[in-house]
C-alpha cells in the first residue's frame, strides 16, 4: 500500500466511517438504550448503512477526476461533508423532536438553519458529537496531506479512476438493496429485520427511498389502501358525528362541513359562568406561550418558585383544563399548534405544517369568524411575520393587522434572544400598551393573537433570573433544562404583570383570553418519571379559560384537545355560523375530542380511558386503562392493558384521512366560508 494511497484515501475513509459510528452511539445515547440492549432493534443495520454511505465520496471522487480531472481532495472535501453533515443534522434533529428528519423537513425548512443556530450549540454539546466533529476534521485533515500530482490525460489513470468508482458503486448499492423494499417485495431475498427505526436506518438511505418510493408507495397507497367513504367516515367519527346522521352532515363532498345554530340566548349561561357581560361583544385574546409544558405546572415545588403568578390567576381567575393535548410535534411546531387551535383541524400530522405548505388552504377559522362580526383582528409576536408564512396564511385566514419585531423596535424594546425576537419582558409591556391602544374608545371589539419568544429554546439563564440553591443543584448535569426554568420564570413575571394590569384596566370587563402553549417541548427532567410519563410530557399542554370576574374557578381533570378551543370560543361569543369544518366537540362537549399522533409508524393516542404511545422499533402501541380521575402524566399506578386493535386501525386511518381531504383541499369550499359573511 503506498504512503499516498494510505493517507489520502483509507484513513480518511476509516475516519469518517468512525464518525458517523459516534453519532450512532450519540442516537442511542438519546434514546437511554445501552449498546447491547440497542441490536433487538437490529441496529447493526445502523452501524452498516454507516460504512455504506461512507462509499458515496469514493464514487464522486473517482468519477468526477476520470471524466474532468478535478483534484480528488475538493471532490472529497464536498462530498464527505454533506454525507458527514446530513448524519449530524439528523441527530440534532432527533434530539428535539425525537424522530429522524424527513425530506420534506430538510426542503421545507432549510432556510430555519440560521435562526436554530443557538439551539444547535446546545444540542450538539455532547461528548460523542465532539468526538464525531474531531475525527470528520482528522477525515480532513488527512485527506490534504495527499497531494496529487498534476498530469496530463492518462489511460491508465482514468481506467485506474473509473474501476474504483465502479466497485465503490457495486458496494454501496449493495449496502442500499440490502434491505431495500423494492428487493424485499419482488424478489422476496433479505434478512428479516423489525420495523425501521432511527436506530436500524441511515438518514440518507431514509431520503433515498423518501425520494423514489414515497411517489409509488407513502404517496398514493397511503391514501388509496381505504375508499373515500372509509375516510369520511372516519372523519365525521372524530368530530362526533354519527355515520348515518344526515341532518348534520352539510355536503357530502365536505362532510366535516356542518352550520351551528349558536346565537347570545344560548350563550348567556357559559357567559354567566365565565363572568362575562351577557349581551354585547367580548373581546378575545388566544394567549400563546412559547413551549410551555404542563408538566412543569403540575409540580408543586416548580408552582411555587417557577410559576406564583401564573399559579395565581390560574386558581383565582380560570377554567383549568389540566389534561389538554397537542399534536404538534414536528417542524414548524408552533405554527401547527396555532393551526389546529384557530381553524380547529388536525396539523397534517407527519407533512410539512400548513402555513408553510398550504397557506391558501380553504378553512374558516377564528379570525375569519370574528372579522365578518365586525371584529378587529390582530397578531402580536416580537419575531418577524413573515417567517414560517404566518403574515400570508393569517392575512388569507381573517387577520388585518400584524405587529411584530419592527413594532416592538419602534416601542422601545432592546433585549434580544438570538434571533427568536424579543424577550418577554419588552413584549408582554409593549402588547398590553398596543391593545390599550388598539382598543380605545371601546366602540369596536377586537381579536388577537399573543405570541411569545422568550421561552424558546435553547434554554439559557435569563439575567436576574436564578434558581434557587436546590433547583440549581438538581440540575447541575442539564445546562438546558436548568435555563428553560429560567426562562419560566421570567416569563412569569412579565405575564404576571400583563395579567395585573389587564385587570385593572375597563377593557378586562367583557375580554376572555384564553391562556395555552402553541405545543409542548422534549426536556428530560430531574423529576422520577415512568415511560408513560415521559410519553405524556411531549404532547401536554396548558389551557384554560380566563376572565376578570370568574365566578367558579376550578380545575378540569378532562381530556381535552386544541382543536376544541376555537369552537368553544364560539359558543362564548353566540355568533351564528353557516358553514364550518370545525373538528373539535369542544372544551365542555360531554365526549371527549380524542387525541393522535404518528411519527412514521409510531403511533400514539387517547381516547376516553385508553391511552397508547409506541416505542421505537415496536409495530403495536403499549397501552395503558385509565380508571376514572387519573391522570397519565400524574399517576403511576396505572394498569397496562392489551391495545384495542380497532382504534390501532382507525387512528391509522384517521392520520391518512387527514391527508387525503388535506391534499385535495375538501375540508371546506371557498364558497362556504364566504357564505359566513352574510350572516349578520
């Protein structure tokens, strides 16, 4: 083997192999599964497509220097780094949102790079993703210690050049055809492995077959594998609508699509229990935290350090639905959760979010409903309006007035956190200030969206903010969840005193807000937790019912959705509505509104007293029987059940249900939503 040979190709080639082995280990690492326990999810297979994909830069490199005698280092350089850093990506990724990246993810929001950058510092601090960084720069290293040397056109050299690609090439498409689908199916040969898993798959072999089988098969067998009645049905099931109930059904080419017979007479009694006027306008305010999760409310140590204020007006001032769920937990998370609670619809569960990728999609929602009742309609958010599309979808869905980070420059706000916008402090002043403002005279009611940034992650330490001596002890080995309780409770504070001076101001009279988290986040905690518990804290939020002059707070201890917040409002408000697609049963309906969500095969929900979450590398959910009044994320002596294989069929179907009328855009026509102008 020459000197040559040695340095410039194999040990760059063995380096990088080496450090796409750490972020595997980085993976399990995540997971809390040791490396023996890891293979009954065949991640032998991991470590494989590993050293297989390590054979893309050989192919480029050989093919690119025979045909245009590019130096074999640059090509190497390019293309080992994007192999190398699609690797890394896909662990960040993992890290926060507990499953791999899709492709979709990766063209949807590759411009959200430079804004994650401070999340990205924190989630790539860890020994084995330095060590992954150390030896890809030895990869490199060693990689321009080769010098080649500069010739004209050889025979032999591109023969020499042509063969390696061509073996670099029968070896990696050996790696891909391996346990390729395709092989599995039409020829039948293959080991029998389990259920592909972040741990078993390689994240490029993953986009590999995203790229050339999702058209044949996720695309179109997906949501052809059941008829369109299968998918209404299972549709109208969700909502709580009876399959042969014809009288509510409106038009069956849109069988969410229903009228509600909502006027002030049948509001007066949720009026008069929430403290409200019982004629007239009623403001509302959708009171979004950033990544707030229940969990954290629910400890009473963390209640009275972390949330005192909130815990206040909470016990004092609320409707407290404690065991509320989200199902916006991939990227573009928050504009998921304010989707599903303005429009009140699933948030295209495992697809791009749909003010990203549907902005123009026909759906009546909150702001349109109070807009064509003479409504102001506003958003408040101290980042930019235009990120994640949320200026084109809101301004398409009823909202006339925007005030973001340019507003708040102009108000005076200095304290930035990284790029996400301004820190709660500048923006819950600045937006009470905006809404006095907005609202002045009193002579025209108003809508708003509230949304905050200073709880984003990552979570840092907030000057002036520091926990006490035993929280700061508790969590000397996690920086990150250390900062995000920082973070709360600044967060309390500002919101604090946005809600003392709301009030104490005329406006608190006839205004609800309604207090919620856009969606919940993944912290590992200090608190003793089971699997369920863990499982829980990812998709429990907050939400509550607030005024000034709430005769009966209380808590809720029901299952309750964020779709069901928008329909609730609009009960409040008594405002007829035509014509509607509206998901959710509602905040008080006697049903529950059922909870879902899938990450590619994993699937997890609840409905009544059956909760199920599935593990990785598991084709059937673990499920557990709630007895009445305990909570999954509260109690522990909670009996595991056998999963009801009828509702493991129907969430199926109900996540490709979605798709289906999503895709075609069939919740609503535009007609229909422009009937509800002339209502009044």
């Amino acid at each position: 083997m020459s000197r040559s040979f040695f340095f410039g190709k194999f040990i760059p080639f063995v380096f990088l192999v080496i450090s796409l082995f750490f972020l595997r280990f980085e993976l399990l690492e995540i997971s809390e599964i040791q490396l023996k326990e890891s293979f009954k999810f065949d991640t032998e297979f991991g470590f494989l497509y590993d050293f297989g994909v390590c054979f893309i830069p050989l192919i480029f490199t050989s093919f690119i220097f025979a045909f245009l005698r590019v130096p074999k280092k640059f090509t190497w350089l390019v293309v080992s780094f994007c192999v190398w850093a699609s690797t890394f990506v896909n662990v960040i990724y993992f890290k926060f949102f507990g499953g791999p990246i899709s492709l979709w993810v990766l063209k949807m929001h590759f411009q959200d790079i430079l804004l994650v950058k401070g999340n990205v510092n924190f989630l790539a601090s860890s020994p084995y993703m330095f060590l992954s960084v150390v030896c890809y720069l030895f990869c490199l290293f060693f990689t321009f210690r080769f010098r080649e040397v500069k010739s004209s056109f050889n025979f032999l050299l591109v023969s020499k050049s042509l063969f390696v690609s061509f073996l670099s090439f029968l070896a990696l498409m050996t790696f891909l055809m391996h346990r390729s689908p395709v092989v599995r199916s039409t020829m039948g040969v293959g080991p029998k492995i389990s259920e592909k898993n972040a741990f078993n798959q390689q994240v490029i072999v993953s986009w590999y077959e995203e790229m050339f089988l999702s058209k044949a098969e996720a695309g179109a067998h997906s949501y052809l594998s059941f008829s369109e009645a299968r998918a209404r049905d299972v549709l109208l099931e969700y909502q709580g609508v009876k399959k042969n109930d014809t009288k509510t059904i409106y038009n069956k080419d849109y069988p969410l699509v229903r009228s509600l017979d909502l006027n002030l007479s049948k509001a007066k009694k949720l009026r008069s229990e929430l403290g409200l006027p019982l004629s007239g306008p009623v403001n509302v305010i959708y009171f979004f935290v950033e990544s707030l999760r229940m969990f954290e409310l629910l400890q009473p140590e963390l209640q009275k350090e972390i949330f005192p204020n909130i815990t206040k007006v909470l016990d004092e001032k609320s409707i407290f639905f404690t065991q509320a769920y989200t199902s916006s937990v991939v990227a573009g998370q928050t504009v998921r959760g304010m989707f599903s609670t303005n429009c009140s619809l699933l948030p295209n569960i495992n697809q791009v979010a749909t003010y990203i990728g549907k902005p123009s999609l026909n759906a009546f929602c909150m702001a349109e409903h109070l807009k064509n009742n003479d409504y102001k309609t506003m958003w408040i958010n101290p980042h930019h309006k235009e990120f994640h599309n949320k200026y084109i979808f809101e301004s398409f869905h009823g909202v006339d007035h925007f005030y973001d980070m340019r507003h708040f420059k102009k108000m005076g706000a200095k304290k930035l956190k990284f790029d996400y916008g301004y820190e709660d402090e500048d923006f819950y002043r600045i937006a009470f200030k905006t809404l006095l403002k907005e609202s002045k005279g009193g002579s025209q009611p108003f809508f708003t969206t509230l949304l905050n940034t200073g709880t984003h992650s990552p979570g840092i330490m907030v000057p002036g903010f520091d926990l006490s001596e035993s929280l700061m002890n508790k969590t000397v080995e996690d920086p990150n969840y250390r900062g995000y309780l920082s973070q709360l409770k600044a967060f309390d504070i500002s919101a604090g005193k946005f809600f003392n001076d709301l009030f104490k101001s005329k406006l608190a009279d006839n205004t609800i807000v309604v207090f919620m988290s856009d969606h919940s986040i993944r912290y590992s905690s200090f608190y003793d937790t089971n699997e369920l518990q863990k499982n829980e804290s990812v998709f429990r939020i907050p939400i509550a019912l607030i005024t000034k002059n709430m005769k009966n707070p209380r808590k809720v201890n029901k299952q309750v959705h964020q779709v069901d917040v928008t329909p609730t409002v609009a009960k409040v408000l008594g405002y007829p509505v035509k014509a509607t697609q509206w998901m959710g049963r509602g905040l008080f309906a006697k049903e529950s509104t059922p909870f879902v969500y899938s990450q590619g095969s994993r699937l997890h929900f609840r409905k009544g007293n059956e909760v199920c979450y599935t593990k990785i590398g598991d084709k059937v959910p673990s499920c557990w029987s709630l007895s009445d009044g305990q909570d999954p994320l509260v109690d522990k002596d909670i009996s595991k059940v056998r999963p009801n294989i009828k509702n493991i069929d129907f969430f199926r179907d109900l996540i490709d249900s979605q798709h289906y009328y999503m895709n075609l855009n069939r919740f609503i026509s535009n007609e229909m939503v422009q009937s509800n102008k002339v209502i009044n």
